[in-house]
C-alpha cells in the first residue's frame, strides 16, 4: 500500500495495485480475478466510508454534548439558597393556610389544627373498638408504669412521687401534640441515670434535697426549651450526630451503670459511693459487704426471678401470656408489700419507701432557677438531656410506626415533646420521653392511638390521689429489682455483632461509648463518642481515597480496577475518581498528591513495560463524585496541571457537577487544560488520545 503525501484524501491510500501486463492465455480467470479485486476494494471503500461518517458523526455528537457541559445556568447560590430553604419551609406554608383562610376559612383553621395536633387527623375514623383496645392497652401500661416511674424516680434521686408525676402531664400532653400512636411517654432509665451523674456535681441530693430538685425541674425546663426549638427550627439533623453505633454502646453501658447503682437497693448497703463508674462502685460493694443485708436480698432476687422468668420465659413462650409480664412488676410491688407488712421485716432492716406524697401534681413554677450560679451549668445538662431523651424516642417511635406502616414526622415529634417537658417542668415532672420496654407492652397490648397514653395517665392519677398510702411498706429492693429487670432490653449484643461486621471504626465507636460510660463516667463515654463519631467524619472527608477505573467489558460503564479486576485499562491513560463529595481546603492538597504520585508510578511502568507508545499521556479526573469545590481545589487543580505537564502528560475532566463546572469557568480554569472537559469518561478517551494535542509534550 503506497504511503499517502501531504494533500492526498483518506480514501486513495486505498487504490489497489493493478497488474502492469495481463497474459492473453490467461484472459478470462485475470477478468474474473480484476472482477473480484474491484469488488473486494468496492466494500472495503464503502466500510471506510461508512466508519468515516460514524466517526464524523460521533466527533460532532461529542462536541455537542461537551458544549452542554459547557453552557449550564448558573446554579443558585448561598443567599438564593438560605430564601429558598425559608421560603419553603416557613413562608409557603403560611401564605398557604392565610389564602385557604380567606376562601375557605373552616378548612383551613381545620388544617391548621391538623398540623398542630395530630391526633385530630386520625380521630374522625376511631370508633368504640378502637377505645376498647386503647383502654385494655393503656391499663395494662398502667400496670408496668406505677412500679417503673416509682423505681426511676429514686434513680434519678427524687421523691417517689415525681416518678408518678412525670406518668401524669407529659403523656397527656404528647396524646394531644404527638404523632406516634405506640409510643408510651413517662421516664426512663438512661435519662434517669444523666440526671442523677450530672447534677449532683452542682447540688448534693441528700444534704440538699430541695435544691437538687429545683435544678433537677430546671434542666427539664431547659430540656423541653431546646427540644421545641429543635422543632420549630427543624433541626432534626443533630439527632444523628449521635451516630446509631454510638447509642448502642452507649445503651448498654447505661445499662452496666443502672445496674451497678442497684446493687445498693437489692443488697441493701448502706453506705455506697456516689460515683458511677465501676471500678468506684465495685470497690463501695467491697467496703460495705459487711453491711449487706440478707432480708432485701432475697426479697429482691426472689422477685426479679419472677419478673424476668415471666418476661423471657413465659410471654415469648405462650404468646397469650404478655399480660403477666406487663403485669408482673405491679403483682411483685403488691405481694413484696404484703410480705414486709405481715412479717415487718422493716424492723429487720429492710428498706422501706415509707411515705409517698399523693394528690394531684402541684405547681412548681415557683421552684424554677433562672437567676442561680449554677444556672448556665443547669442549660448545658438541659441539651444533653434533651438529645438524648430525643434520640431514644424518635428511634422508638419510628420503629413501632414502621410496623404500622405509617410515617413519623421527626419535627412534630420534637416540637411534643418540648412542649410536654415544658409544661412538665411547671407542674412537678422531670425529663419525659418514649420508653422503649413500654411501648413494646403498649403495642403488644393492642393499642391503637395514643388514647392509651390517657388511659394510663388517668390511672396513675386516681392511684396518686387514692393508693399511695398502700405503698408505705413496699421495701425499696423491689424497685430496685424492677429497674434491673428492664436493663436486659438495653443491651443488643446482636446490634454489637452486627456492627462489628459491618464497620469496624463504627464497632469502636459503640465500645468506646460503652467503655467511656463503664470505666469513667456517663458524660465522657456519651462525650467520647460523639468525639469519634465526628473524627471519623473528619478523617474521611480530609483524606478521602482515590480509585483507579478501567472499563467493565461489553458496557461504556468505568469501574474501580479492585472492585472489579475484570475492568480494562485504557493503554495512554489513566482513570482517577475522588472518593469524595466535597474538594476543598481540608483535603486538595491531599488528593493532589495521591493522583500525581498515581500518575507517575503508572507513567514509568507503562514506559518500562511497553516503551514509549503505552506510557500514561492523559490523566482522567472524573469528578461524577464532586458536588462542589472551592478556591484552594482549583489551586490544587492547577498545580496538578503544571506538574503533569513537567511530566509529558495532561489532565482532562470528565462529568463534572453544576456548581463545580460554574466555579472552573469563573476560574478560567478551562482555558489552562485546553477546554479538555467532556461529559463522559469514554468521549474524553477517544477525544483527547486520538488528538494530536496529546502527542509527548
């Protein structure tokens, strides 16, 4: 085939070379052999042809969606932004309910009520089945709420009485403001716990008891304060900042915790430290052995063998049976009572609850501390609390609606809940939130709203008016017994396992939570683990990863090469992605080293393994991943540039993001790589390794 001169067309390179001379002998089989040569030269013109107007066809495709990577609207901006974000969330919603209120007024102010309490959306379709369920349900909670709220309240180190109140307003207040139509509202344990680790360093409970309460009511005002606005303002996303990894670890040390704290009660120690942590607990147990009661041990063991054989025996056993776990805690406080009034074993050293203060909650806005020393400290524990107690309720509340099938709105949520604690803190209530334990008797009971919630509250009311004076012998190792018997439903070794599966940075996280809340004290482990939990974040953002990419066979997808070792590599280019969403000052510099250190190592193994004609010349940056950059990126991005240059090689960019490829343009980034950018990884291939521009610089 001759070699083509300058000014010659693609298609004469073809021109087959005739005989000079044809043998008249052999005249008829040269015919038939011209014949064929014309025709074998006819098709492989019109193939020529036909590749030549595809590549023209592609060329012009290419650089027409290359132009649409090119000329994009600007996107918005931060301002434009922050009006949209207000605009959706708190304007478009008023506007809306003031046009429907000058139309339509009955509708909208029914709308709006809607909005604001939820109940009323459901209510229209509850019937006398419903209140039947909701009655038997509520009852049967009310049954495990009375000897839980009691147990609780002397863990967080209160008066018996304000368990049972906090079992009064919060839930009447969450039945009318809530969404969740399982969740069972009273206090828990872990909160219980916060409080009673975290305020005792600012007020002593048993030389001061009366100040420690006001404080105590004090972060629960402060706590339903910022739990409101949390909702208001929906700032729901820094709920997550307590990763779920985090919670389990920090749940099951609570629980270790609780349990340690019990120890007291059920042995009925009589001196026993005030710290939490286990190693000073332990050693209290040691010390005080001596002073062990036998009478409130059996007492208390005796029954927490029943409750928990009722609980994990006979309700998973015989399904029918869930009633007498619920009722369970209720019939051991009643017959532990009768046993310490039949045999007064109280004169044998047996801890009683002695008197319980009953009637209707009282006011205590009057014992309320805005203008105490210790009133900042009383805030920063009230936003503790109040993430926390969040937490656990929205992570009931949306597991049980899941179940349902209905949806659970995390703001209302938050906005009920601070409203309660709120009104709470008015009327002698300390921190309120879902508990998990009863909203699974709740559900188990057959509830079908949150009239439940009502039903329990009316109960624990008619016994604070009427039946507190029945509870004068019940022996203090039975609430203690109680307590212990819910601590098992906070420890998930299976989440543990899983976790440990799954993510092994997050299994540090669940047991640096677990550790920190065992071995130091409840805020640190609480602390440490928020710690890691941004750390990670932190560390995955400042050095995130690259990926080399090679085309998966029979497809124009890109995948990584270790991820998919079926994936081919382009021979003259390398393929980088950015395991990143965000390039930016915290991580430019990092990723421009990794993708050049990549660069050259691929660039002096081509060389080596197959000379100069497969040596890496174009680097791929496909920023698929990118959502935004920043100034110091596009620094980077360009002493990228320089450096692969000094090298032989260039960079290209391939599918970038809207707010990235409008920040390079502005940057006139795009004029110092040769407005090398295309749409997709496969156009720049063919693009740039087949352009002259790309020959060794």
């Amino acid at each position: 085939m001759a070699v083509p001169r300058e000014g010659e067309t693609q298609s004469s390179q073809f021109v087959p070379t005739l005989p000079s001379t044809i043998d008249p002998s052999s005249e008829g089989s040269n015919t038939k052999g011209f014949s064929q040569t014309l025709q074998s030269f006819a098709e492989t013109e019109k193939v020529q042809l036909s590749q030549f107007s595809q590549t023209l066809q592609t060329s012009v495709a290419s650089e027409r969606r290359r132009d649409w990577v090119l000329n994009v609207p600007e996107p918005p901006g931060l301002l434009s932004n922050l009006k949209s974000s207000f605009k959706k969330t708190v304007l478009c919603p008023l506007e809306n309910k003031i046009q429907c209120l000058g139309k339509h007024p009955v509708p909208a102010v029914v709308s709006i009520l809607n909005v604001i309490f939820p109940p009323l959306s459901w209510c229209k379709e509850y019937n006398v089945k419903n209140l039947k369920r909701d009655i038997l349900a509520g009852l049967t909670l009310a049954s495990l709420c009375i000897p839980q709220s009691i147990g609780y309240a002397t863990l967080a180190k209160l008066d018996p009485q304000y368990g049972l109140y906090t079992s009064v307003t919060p839930p009447l207040i969450y039945a009318m403001m809530g969404s969740s139509r399982e969740i069972a509202i009273g206090p828990v344990a872990v909160v219980s716990l916060l409080l009673s680790s975290m305020i005792p360093k600012l007020e002593d409970p048993t030389a001061n008891p009366i100040a420690y309460r006001k404080l105590v009511l004090t972060v629960t005002f402060f706590a339903g304060i910022f739990q409101a606005a949390f909702g208001l303002l929906r700032l729901g996303f820094l709920v997550d900042f307590l990763s779920h990894a985090a919670i389990v670890g920090f749940m099951a040390g609570a629980a270790c915790v609780i349990g340690l704290q019990q120890l007291k009660s059920l042995l009925g120690i009589a001196n026993f430290t005030n710290k939490t942590d286990i190693i000073s607990v332990l050693t209290s147990i040691c010390q005080s052995m001596h002073t062990l009661n036998p009478y409130s041990f059996i007492i208390g063991s005796s029954f927490l063998i029943f409750i928990l054989s009722t609980k994990y025996y006979l309700a998973r056993k015989y399904k029918k049976l869930f009633w007498l776990a619920a009722t369970a805690p209720l019939l051991s406080v009643i017959l532990s009572t009768l046993v310490v009034f039949l045999t007064r074993a109280d004169k044998h050293g047996v801890k009683i609850v002695k008197h319980i203060t009953g009637g209707l909650n009282p006011s205590s806005v009057h014992e309320l501390q805005f203008n105490s020393p210790h009133t900042a400290e009383a805030a920063k524990i009230g936003l503790i609390v109040a993430l926390v107690a969040l937490t656990e309720a929205i992570a009931v509340g949306r597991s049980f609606a899941t179940m349902k099938g209905y949806r659970l709105d995390g703001n209302k949520e938050m906005l009920a809940m601070g409203v309660m604690n709120i009104t709470g803190s008015l009327t002698s209530s300390y921190v309120a939130t879902g508990s998990f334990s009863r909203t699974a008797v709740n559900f188990s009971a057959g509830c079908e709203t949150a009239v439940s919630n009502i039903v329990m509250a009316v109960t624990v009311l008619i016994s604070l008016e009427f039946f507190t004076r029945l509870l004068y012998f019940t022996p203090v190792a039975i609430l203690a017994s109680i307590i212990l018997s819910a601590l098992p439903g906070l420890v998930n070794l299976s989440k543990a396992k899983y976790i440990w599966k799954v993510d092994k940075m997050d299994f540090l996280t669940c047991a640096t939570a677990f550790l920190g809340v065992l071995f130091v004290s409840v805020e640190i482990g609480l602390l440490l683990a928020v710690g890691i939990s941004f750390a990670k974040i932190i560390l995955n953002s400042v050095q995130p990863g690259t990926e080399k990419l090679g085309r998966l066979p029979g497809s124009d997808l890109f995948g990584d090469v270790e991820q998919y070792p079926i994936a081919s590599t382009t021979p003259g280019a390398l393929i980088v992605r950015v395991k990143s969403a965000l390039l930016c000052f915290a991580n430019a510099n990092f990723i421009r080293g990794r993708i050049l250190n990549l660069a050259l190592k691929e660039h002096d193994e081509g060389a080596v393994e197959n000379g100069d004609q497969d040596r890496v010349k174009l680097v791929i940056l496909d920023m698929s991943n990118l959502l935004n950059i920043d100034t110091s990126s596009i620094a980077s991005l360009e002493e990228l540039q320089n450096e692969l240059e000094s090298n032989g090689m260039q960079l290209a960019l391939a599918n970038p993001r809207w707010h990235v490829i409008h920040k390079l343009k502005l940057a006139n980034f795009l004029k110092k790589i040769e407005g090398r950018i295309f749409l997709t990884i496969g156009e720049a291939i063919e693009a740039c390794l087949t352009s002259k521009n790309m020959l060794p610089i």
